[in-house]
C-alpha cells in the first residue's frame, strides 16, 4: 500500500467517525435503508452470547454473560432472615441491576437512574414467583428462610439491559449452591454447612429477547447502544423452556402492529434454542 | 448483621438479614504446608490484565470512541481479585479557575464481592476511605499542571476481592492501566503491592485467609522509574525495623508488578 492510499483510508475512517458522531441518525438511515446494519449484522440477528458459570467464588451463585459487547457480572448472596408474617414459609429473591459509570457513560454516579429502577422491578417481576419457588427457600416455617441478593453488575454497557440481565439471572440461579442450613429452636440460630451444598430446583428458565423499532421504521433484534439511541419502541419477550409466553413488554411511543408483535414472538422462540445450547 | 434502611430506588429485601453461622471446616492455619496456592513467601499471584473494551468484538468502526464511551478502561485480576475500572477525562472540572487538573476516584465493592458479608448498595465509610487512598496513590503520576480547569474522575468496581491490602493494590494497578488506556499524561505508572506479617516473616500479596492470621499489614504504591514511593500504609502491630523491611520488599515486588502492566500495555497497543 502506497503512502497515498493509506493516507486516504485514514481519511476515509475519520470521516465515517465523526459522521457518525455529528450525525447519528443518518449514519444508522445509510444501513438501514439498505437492509442491513452498521455493525453488518442483519435485521433479526442477534449478537453472539457467551455464557460461564460460576465465576466469583465469594458469591454463592454467580455468572458472567457477555452479548456483543455488553458485559455482565451476576452475583447471588444468601443470607438468613424471618419470613414475612403473612407468608412465613416463604424466602426472598431481591434483583437488583447496578448502571454505573463503569460501564458507560449514559450513567451517572450514585443511586440507581431511571433505566436501573426500572429493569430491577421488571426482573423482581419476572422471577419473583416464576422461577424460584419461594417455598423452597424455607430454612424453619415461620422462623428462618433464606433471603437471596442478586445483583446483577454491568462491567460494559453496548445495550440491551435486560437481555443481558434475564441470561445472567438465569444462568447464576442455575449455579447457586445453599448450603444444608438447620434452625436451632433453643438460640434462634441458624448454623450452615458449607460443604454440603444443594442446587435449586428452578420452575422454569427464562429466554429473553429485546426488539428495538428504530427510527420509527426498522425493527432490529438486540440493539446495540448506538441504535438504541435512535429506537422509538422497544418489544422484550420472555419464553419459558416449553416456548411458552411468559412475558411481553413494550414500551416507547412508537406504534408496534400485531403482525410484528407475532414475529418477535417467533424469533424469540429460534433466539431460545440458541440461548438454551449456550446455558448448558 | 446488614440492616436494609429502606432505598425507594432499588428492589428491598428483608430489614434485616444476617449471614448463617457457618461451621468452621478448616481451623488449618493456611501456611501449615507452605502457602496455599504454593507460592514462595515473596511471590505476587498471576496478573491478568486487558485494557479497551472487555469483548474483542468490534468492528473497526465501533472501535472509535463514541460518546457513551468511556476514556479509557481497563480490566485487572490478580489471582481470585477483580476489578474493573473506567477512566472519564479530561473533561470540564468543578471549578472553572482551577491552574491545576483534579484527580478524583469513585470506589466501590460490588454487593457479592467480600467473602465475609453481603455489601450493602449505600456507600460504607470503608469505601469512601479506600476511595481516598487511591486518589492519593495515584494523583502524584499524573500530570495535573497540564490539565488547568479540567478534571479526570476514575470509577472503580471490584467484583471479587481477595484479601482487603491486596485488593486495594489491584485498584491502584488497575487504575494506572485504565489511566494510561485513557492517555492521560504521566510522570509514571504507579504499581501497588501489598504484604501481610505473620509472626515475624513478612508475606507477600496475601490471600483473605492468609490475611485473616496475620498481625500487621503493609501497602505500598511505587513509581519505579521515577523512584518515588507515592503511598504508605501500615496497620498492625510492626517494629520500625520491620516497616522499612517491608518498605524495602514491597518496592521490589512494584517494580515487578510495573514490568507485567507495562508488557500487557505495550501489547495492547500491537
């Protein structure tokens, strides 16, 4: 390659840059309107996902789920608390999803911004009943039970929360270990043995997929950030292992038809078989 | 015992919660058979280090900074210990007449990173501290003159600790690495090494079990090229003959550490 010629790629680069920095929306309108994607992938297709089990050794379950380029860290701690009175065979599953600066710089320092509440809710909806059956975490009726912290931290942040998120928690809830616990009546204590661990038996596994409506007009599986800038409507669906709808949420103000809400269904359902190999 | 105050931003769970009385299966002192890990007395654990983005998919035009990119980041184990650590600057600072850049670091645990207890979301004093610690480890390398009104903030997480003196040396490490990604000028890298005495042998880089059956503590952070010490701290019970001991050791272990972030820097750069 002659000095000309790379001096004109380089060129070439920066000007593609800062285009798309000046102009995101016509940088994303070039791809789109073609069919294709900046990124080169294609409208339904979603990033690789890697999942590993097992990661953090101080954690009780854990998990690292990297989609593309977003990162994330789930980690389960159990601890030992009373039961609620109106429920007193009944432990606790707390979610909590932690956007920080670290990972990108939407998020600011402190507490928990709109996207953090919101997606900690959605995913205290979404597992509370459905997955873990509270009853299984009962230590003594009525005097102990196991209160389980998952925290589901974002080491790098390109998108898609709560895919990212629902893989995490599955996968880490898949990987935690309780230890054997006993209450003794006599002291109100509870004592634990670390060695003999048992895994949860989970009711079901989640298999989530986020559709992004961008600019009004294109929807695209598993947005990465620089497209979900531009979304207008955002479409989560969440199958169980059978397939079975478990959730959908949308939200945003763009108009979504029903023909579409059935094809995001169904691509979540070809998403799921992936996701399922990656799981195991 | 971790008492949940109420947080109306985030899911709560119970009021109180308490970790179960774990019965004890190793009353082993952790140096019966040589160290655990089989290190020498003078060894520092495995350093894994990655600078940039953590996922090596990108294609090469997402590879350019976008604006919800951070400056500059990197990812540090050492061992179990994790940390993770973005690098925002310069950027517009606080006060607008300032001659000199700040420096300013925000440390956190990660609530499942500590081996003794669940963290709880609200910040501990133990963090603000430690917070501090790395900013007066590190502000010292960094060229604050050429950054008049400007200021660089340093967001660390640690995912998993390993030993509190260690992990704290790890966000120093991790933080020259993610600064240095960032391009921020410098004097030097600073590298953190930790020791821990146990009975009178100074141990380096202890693990939490290692930690846990020492008397004493030491922490330092070093610029080797420039010869400075940038950070000292000692708490324990140690003789001054012992301190300067340790002083002495812990230079040479930085040095070492310096050497392994500088190649993992140079190769991230090919």
């Amino acid at each position: 390659m002659s000095q000309g010629d790379v001096a004109k790629s380089g060129q070439v680069v920066f000007a593609i840059e800062a285009f798309k920095r000046i102009h995101p929306v016509e940088f994303q309108r070039r791809f789109l309107s073609q069919g294709t994607r900046h990124s080169g992938r294609g409208f339904s297709q979603f990033r690789a996902t890697h999942v590993t089990k097992g990661t953090i050794s101080t954690a009780q379950g854990s998990s690292t789920v990297r989609i593309g380029n977003t990162t994330v860290v789930c980690g389960i701690k159990a601890e030992v608390s009373e039961p609620d009175v109106k429920a007193p065979n009944e432990g606790y599953l707390v979610t909590n999803v932690d956007l920080s600066p670290m990972c990108s710089a939407h998020f600011r320092p402190g507490a928990p911004g709109e996207t953090a509440q919101v997606s900690s809710e959605h995913l205290h909806r979404l597992f509370g009943g459905n997955v873990v059956d509270p009853g299984s975490l009962c230590i003594e009726p009525g005097q102990a039970v196991w209160a389980l912290s998952a925290d589901i931290v974002f080491l790098k942040y390109d998108g898609n929360v709560l895919d990212a998120a629902v893989i995490a928690l599955t996968a880490a809830l898949e990987d935690l270990q309780l230890p054997k616990a006993e209450f003794d009546s006599a002291t109100g204590v509870v004592s634990a043995d670390k060695t003999m661990g048992q895994r949860l038996k989970l009711r079901k596994r989640l298999f989530p997929a986020t559709f992004s409506l961008v600019d009004g007009a294109y929807l695209v599986a598993d947005a990465d950030d620089a497209e979900e800038q531009l979304a207008t409507a955002t479409v989560l669906v969440v199958l169980d292992d059978n397939g079975r709808l478990v959730n959908i949420w949308k939200r945003g103000a763009g108009d979504i038809n029903r023909a579409t809400i059935s094809r995001c269904v169904e691509d979540a359902g070809t998403r799921k078989a992936a996701l399922a190999k990656e799981l195991e | 015992m971790s008492t949940n105050v109420v947080d109306r931003r985030r899911v709560n769970g119970p009021a109180r919660s308490v970790e179960p009385v774990y019965a004890s299966t190793e009353t082993a002192d952790p140096f019966a058979e040589g160290r655990e890990d089989g290190r020498a007395l003078d060894q520092v654990r495995p350093i894994f280090m990655k600078t940039g983005p953590l996922s090596a998919q990108e294609s090469e035009l997402s590879s350019s900074a976008t604006a919800s990119a951070a400056s500059g980041s990197a990812f540090y184990e050492q061992g179990k210990i994790r940390v993770s650590c973005a690098v925002y600057g310069p950027r517009q600072g606080r006060k607008s007449n300032a001659r000199m850049g700040s420096f300013d670091c925000d440390f956190r645990y990660a609530p499942f990173s500590c081996s003794w207890k669940r963290r709880s979301h609200v910040k501990a004093a133990d963090e603000k501290e430690i917070s501090l610690m790395l900013e007066h480890a590190i502000a010292p390398a960094i060229r604050v003159e050429a950054y008049p009104k400007a200021c660089i903030d340093a967001f660390v997480t640690v995912i998993e600790s390993d030993g509190r003196a260690a992990t704290i040396a790890a966000a120093i490490n991790c933080i020259s690495a993610a600064l240095a990604d960032a391009g921020i000028e410098m004097y030097d890298s600073v590298a953190g090494c930790s020791m821990g005495l146990r009975g009178s042998q100074w141990v380096a880089d202890c693990t939490q079990a290692e930690e846990d059956v020492s008397s004493c503590s030491a922490l330092l952070a070093f610029m080797p090229s420039a010869d400075e010490i940038t950070y000292i701290l000692q708490h324990g019970k140690s003789t001054p003959e012992q301190t300067d001991q340790a002083v002495q050791t812990c230079t040479n272990l930085c040095t070492r550490v310096y050497a392994v972030i500088c190649r993992y820097l140079q190769s991230s750069l090919e």
